[in-house]
C-alpha cells in the first residue's frame, strides 16, 4: 500500500523536475515553489501563471492566462 504524506497548500497545477525542484500555481495564477520545510512548505515568487512545468536541470517554464511563455531566471547571476 502507498503511504502518503499531505503537505499544506491549494494548488491546481504542480510540476516536478527533481525532489528539490517542485513547482505549482493556484486558481487566482499564483506561483510557488516547494521549501521542502514542513513549517513553511511553499513561497510565493512574483509573477502569475496558468501552466508550469519543472526540469530535472533546474530550469522552469510557465504560460500565463494570454499565452505568452515565460522561463524563470530568478536563481541566474
């Protein structure tokens, strides 16, 4: 049987490239990305969209609620 572990949030799309690379928005197009801290297990980082998606090599990419296709650099010198 699966054991599952409920992690606090409301998200309506996640998406994960790693176990420390883990993304979602919510209803209202907000951002998060996984703290992996159980007392705070998301941040909320500028910007709204309606699809993400994670990669195993870091990057994220997102299309906001016009289509328009965003990459996130927030971690790049």
């Amino acid at each position: 049987m699966a054991h599952w572990k409920n992690i606090p949030g409301n998200l309506t799309k996640i998406s994960v490239g790693s176990r420390s690379n883990v993304w979602g928005v919510n209803s209202a197009g907000g951002i998060y990305r996984f703290t992996n801290d159980d007392a705070n297990p998301w941040v909320n980082v500028p910007g709204g969209l309606k699809e993400i998606s994670a990669a195993a090599d870091g990057t994220v990419w997102g299309v906001n609620s016009a289509g328009a296709i965003y990459r996130y650099t927030g971690d790049q010198p």
